[in-house]
C-alpha cells in the first residue's frame, strides 16, 4: 500500500507540474483526476484499517474525483 500510494503521488505531482509549465493542463486533467481518485481510495482503505473516522471522507472524495474524472473524458 505504501509503495502504491508513493508511486501514484509521484505520478500525479509529475503531470500536475506538466501541466502548469506547458500550459496545457486542460488535456491532462481529467487523467490527474482518475489518479487523484485512486491515490483517495489506497489512503482511504489505509485509514480504514486504521480505524479512523477519516477514512469514509476520503473514500467519498476518491468517489467523487473518479466519477469527474470519467465523466470529463
């Protein structure tokens, strides 16, 4: 989970960067947004293992960034 979550953040903080210094953020956006929301998930089941009451907000973001995500592309 922990090399997952460093692999997904590493990917998402790569094209965010792209995309601000291409300028061209409007064609990656909705591929930050899918990543986004599976980077949401694999934090959300860390903290439900957890057992923190954080986890449940997370898991509707990630629900919520992965629904836009499919539905802007």
């Amino acid at each position: 989970m922990k090399i997952l979550r460093i692999i997904l953040t590493t990917v998402v903080v790569a094209l965010s960067s792209y995309g601000l210094i291409t300028g061209k953020s409007g064609i990656i956006m909705p591929y930050i947004l899918l990543l986004m929301g599976g980077l949401l998930v694999v934090m959300g089941l860390a903290e439900f293992r957890k057992r923190k009451p954080i986890a449940f907000t997370s898991l509707l973001a990630a629900g919520f960034s992965l629904f836009v995500g499919i539905y802007t592309l």
